[in-house]
C-alpha cells in the first residue's frame, strides 16, 4: 500500500517540490512522519487524525504509517502538508475512489483544522508559480488562499473550504466554486496626505517628485516640526501604480512572509515601510533560523521609510548598503543561501546635527561616508513661517494627482528608454547605461566636471548625479541633458553639515 | 496467589474498588462483543503489567487490546480517563507489544481504551497509541 502526492515547501521566495510518500504494515497504529520536518509538521498527524473523523471517514487501524517527505534533505517547515496527508490516507485506504491518475499532476496545501476545514497557509503565491514550473495542472489550496493562487496564469485552483469538499469535488459529485480574481487594476489607495495640504516647501516636494520619477534615495533634514514625516508620507501619493508584474512579486513577498491580507490577496499599491530606530539589522535585512524577508524586502518596489536617521546604529545602517546598491539582498545561514529583492526607493529623515542630541561628530560617526553617498537627493527641509501657514491659498499648491501625472510620464520614458535592457528606472542604470543614455551637453558636462572637482565627488556620488540630471531630464520630457538639469541635480548634493 | 484472586472474584466479598472495576470490565467486555468483537482472552498478566481485555476486530483484521476505566457514577468532572496516566499508558502499550511478540503475532494491534460509568460504556478510544 503506497500513494504519492505533490506539495511545496517554501525556501526564500522559492517552492521546492515535495513528494509526500504514505506507507503503511499491519502493526502497532502508529504514524510516522520522516523527511526533516519540524514541530509543526509533526504535529500534523494529530490534526489529520481528528480531522478525517471529523469529516466522517474511518480510517483503518492497527497498521504502522510512515509518511515521507522526499527530499529528505530539505527542511520542511510548518502545516502545509496536513491536507496531502489527509488525501493520501484516503486514498491509500480505498476510503473514497481516488484512482492514483486522478492524482497525478496535482499538488495540494493546507492546514487542517480538527473539524476538516482548510485553514489559511503562506508561500502559495511561490506553490503556484513553481507548479508551471513542474508542469503540474492543478493546485488545491484552502479557499482563504484561492485568490491568492490564481494570480499566476496557466494552472487550475481547487479552493475547497474543508476536506469533504474536496473530496466530492475529486469525485465529480460537486463543482468546485469559482474563485473570485482579485481585481486585476485595484484602486491606488487614496493617499493619506495630500501634497495640496502640505504648505510651502516647495524645494522638498519638488525633491520628492524627482525620486518618485526615478526611484532615487532622499534624505530629508530639517529641524524638529518643519515637516519631515508629513512629506515623506505625502510620497506615498505621488508613487506610480505596480505594474501586474511587479504587484506579483510584492504579493509572493507577503505571501512568504504570511503578511497577507485575507481580504486583500494581490497588493496593487506600493508598500510604505516605515522602521523604527530600535530595529535591530536582521529585522531590516531578513534573516532568522530559516531566512525570511526583512523589511527591506517587504519595501521591495516600494518605500522604506527611516525616520531619525540620527538615532539608528551605525551597524543596523551600514546593513542597508549593499541591498541599497544592488537591490536584493542574499541571507546566508547554516541552512543556505536565500536571496529576496530589495528594490526600494529609501527616504530618511534627521534632525540637523544643530538639532539632534550630541553634537556634528556624533551624528557623523553614526552615518557613515559611504551610506551618505547612497543617499541621491538631499533636502534641507526649512520650516514654514506662521503667516504662511495661516492663509489660504488652497489653489497655489500643486495636488498628488498632478504630479502623479508628471511621474508616470517620466517613468513611461524611462520604460520606453529601457525596453531593451533588464531596467525599468533610471536609479537602476550601471555605467554602461549611463554612457549610452546619459547624453550631456558641452555645457553641462563642463559644470558637472568643475563640480565634482569642487566637491569632492565620488565616483558613485558622480555617476549618482548624473542619474539625478536624468531624470530631472525626464520630468522636462528632455532627450538630453541640459546645463539647468544638472544644475539642479547639483543642489541636491547639498550640505546639511554632515560633511567635513 | 493468582488462583487465590480468581476465587474471591466470584465471591461477594470482594472490596468495593475491586468489585467496581470487575463489573466495568463484565459490561466492557459486553459492549465489545456486541460491537461484533471476539474475545480472545482476558485478565492476561504479562510480568508486571495486566491487560483487561484482548479482543480480534474483524472489520479491520487487527487485535485490540483493551484497558477498561471503571467509575461508580458518571460524573463529567471526575472522567474514568484521568486514571490513565503517562505511566499507565507506557505500561499497556508495553504490555501489548509484549504479547504480540510472544505470540509471534505478524498482523496489525492497537489499543483501545474503554471507558465505563455508571454501569455503561460512555467512551470508546481506539488505537490510543497513533501519535
């Protein structure tokens, strides 16, 4: 007596294929559960027990049951497999008419509860993207992931609310319920704040605009109350939709780190994660005994918003540095190596070292050199006179919506611009991109030259620069580089006192 | 010593905690063959440990081996189960496994708890060993 059944185990953002293998000999009614599972895996025989009475099938006793999950060397980590199980064993029993060719290409996950019903399980956006993968048809999953699990094109979704269900379903006694496609353009949520509401500050909102359009990092200073937090939240509205794509790969992010809304199965909007200065590095970056995704990975194509900059430890910053530069970040553990995307727009705020406890040299101990130099567009956030706040002059300043609009202009050149290559924004350009698109007028490369000679640049803070001007470009609908654009590039390489 | 017990068990002057637990047994033992089991024997001391009742199951072709809890009264608060202890467990599945070898028994075994109040059946827990 043998079945076969196929699962999925998440490592990273990856599914790796399971076989679950049931056994069984006449002996002590026992089950065994091999294949490196942990506790949770283990647990699963209670569940599958109660559960398979609960939906009224009996299963024989006195035999000794060993379940394997093959590979054997892959940990396998929590109840996704009890639904497999609970399905083997009735199969293997004869229990219902499941021949093994009605089994065969499909792949099944889920918790049980004790009464039979499917209770919610993580990574299902991975399951469905490596059953393509396997060429495996049909995915079951509980019904509370069925949307989830319709994402990814090409495979059939079984989304039945308990074991019973399932089973007439298997048996053709029933059809299976239509899962309801998550809305393919959900609404950008409303932004919160609105940069109509936001007064005066004209420079920052101009500032954010460039780094919503091409995805630059910014640091905001400014002394305490002048507006910092308001700003970096008004950001939220003037970030362009996700594409299909990318919406994908935020949600199998969250689906991995089981952060998933119920009832929100496909994140349409860009994340906005905001991080406290207590965070320790493994928090941000991800990691943990069996690597999962840090916050800069739940920011993947969206914010990560670190607010007192000052106050957080050089070492949990200095983490941040490469993901910031190649945009994931690899976990190595004794386990193995994961890689999540982190492909974030930062935004930090600070207090100006005049403000922040301590004095210039501390804060300049805290934020390193190097980290400075990842930072592309700095603001000096000045804060807004009374008088100014006091009128009202509701049509002077420019709504999100209207400068939304400029931003997903500016993000469509870019795409247009980039369609041949694997980038999509110009933060991402490498110094070929920046050659072959980065077109300078004499004048401009003039100013950039004596600029860089004036202050101190870097290669990186110059090719940073450069990626600046583009898009400044960008936002004027400019082929090329002009002297203004570079100019105003410039002024954003401000300094706030950070620098010696 | 073992004859001794089994000609007190007949007679009424049994102590009142054992007589309990013999009638629980008569009305287990009832209740199995009812169920459609056949008793293949009973009290068996194996060393230390005792096993109430051994039964074939012919719906599944396996031998069960049967520990029955006895109360006076059926009481929700004080259940026949709490009796059965981690150790008390550990000891009938010893037990079992015991007779199964010693009988040279190649098919399947489990066991089964058997509960009874007042005068009844009120649980039945098969296979107590799957975990």
């Amino acid at each position: 007596m043998l079945t076969k059944l196929t699962s999925f185990t998440t490592i990273g953002l990856k599914s790796e294929r399971i076989t679950v293998e049931i056994g069984a000999t006449p002996g002590e009614g026992t089950i065994t559960i091999v294949g490196l599972g942990d506790m949770a895996v283990q647990e699963s025989k209670q569940r599958v027990k109660l559960a398979l009475r609960a939906s009224g099938y009996r299963i024989p006793t006195g035999r000794s049951i060993t379940v394997n999950l093959a590979p054997a060397n892959i940990k396998k980590v929590g109840p996704r497999f009890d639904l497999p199980i609970a399905v083997g064993l009735l199969a293997m029993y004869d229990l219902v008419d499941l021949k093994s060719e009605k089994l065969q290409g499909v792949a099944f996950l889920g918790e049980l509860a004790l009464d039979g019903t499917l209770r919610h399980v993580s990574g299902v956006v991975s399951a469905a993207i490596s059953c393509r993968a396997h060429g495996i048809h049909t995915l079951v999953v509980p019904s509370v992931n069925g949307p989830e699990a319709s994402l990814v094109p090409g495979i059939r979704v079984i989304a039945p609310e308990n074991l019973r269900e399932l089973i007439d379903i298997f048996l053709d006694l029933r059809q299976p319920d239509p899962i309801m496609p998550p809305a393919s353009s959900a609404v950008h949520g409303s932004p919160v704040i609105d940069f109509a509401d936001v007064r005066g500050q004209q420079q920052a909102k101009r500032a954010l605009e460039i780094a919503a359009a091409g995805g630059h990092n910014v640091l905001l200073s400014g002394a305490p109350g002048s507006g910092k937090t308001l700003l970096a939240q008004a950001l939220r509205g003037i970030l362009p939709p996700l594409s299909r794509e990318e919406s994908l790969e935020v949600t199998q992010i969250y689906s991995v780190a089981n952060l998933l809304p119920n009832d929100l199965p496909l994140i349409a909007d860009r994340p906005f994660r905001t991080v406290h200065h207590t965070a320790s590095g493994v928090s941000i970056v991800g990691g943990g005994q069996i690597p999962g995704p840090g916050e800069i990975s739940l920011a993947h194509r969206g914010v990560l918003f670190l607010d007192e900059l000052a106050e957080f430890p050089p070492t949990v910053l200095d983490v941040l540095r490469q993901p910031l530069e190649d945009r994931r970040i690899t976990i190595t553990r004794a386990q193995g190596t994961v890689t999540f995307p982190a492909d974030v727009l930062l935004v930090a705020a600070m207090n100006p070292p005049q403000w922040a406890p301590g004095n210039a040299r501390k804060i300049h101990r805290r934020i390193s050199k190097p980290f400075l130099d990842r930072i592309d567009l700095t603001i000096d956030v000045q804060p807004v006179p009374i008088e100014d706040l006091r009128q009202e002059q509701e049509s002077i300043a420019e709504s999100s919506a209207s400068i939304l609009d400029r931003v997903v202009r500016a993000r469509g050149m870019q795409a247009r611009r980039f369609a041949k290559r694997s980038i999509c924004t110009n933060k991402e350009m490498g110094i070929r991109d920046i050659r072959d698109f980065c077109l300078l007028e004499s004048a401009s490369e003039e100013l950039l030259k004596q600029a860089a000679e004036r202050l101190h640049l870097s290669a990186r803070s110059y090719h940073r620069t450069i990626k600046v001007a583009r898009t400044i470009a960008d936002l004027s609908e400019s082929q090329i580089i002009r002297t203004p654009h570079v100019a105003e590039a410039l002024q954003y390489r401000q300094n706030i006192g950070l620098d010696t | 010593m073992q004859q001794n017990l089994r000609l007190r068990w007949t007679s009424d002057q049994l102590a009142p905690h054992l007589r309990t637990g013999r009638l629980g047994e008569k009305t287990a033992e009832r209740y199995l063959q009812r169920k459609g089991y056949r008793v293949m024997s009973k009290n068996v001391r194996i060393q230390s440990d005792e096993i109430d009742i051994i039964v074939f199951d012919p719906t599944d072709r396996v031998i069960a081996f049967c520990e029955v809890k006895t109360r006076d009264k059926d009481d929700p608060d004080y259940r026949p189960d709490l009796n059965v202890t981690p150790d008390k467990r550990q000891h009938i599945i010893r037990a079992a496994r015991r007779w199964v070898s010693e009988h040279g028994w190649t098919g399947g075994y489990r066991v089964d708890l058997v509960y009874v109040a007042a005068g009844r059946v009120i649980d039945h827990v098969q296979e107590m060993n799957w975990e």
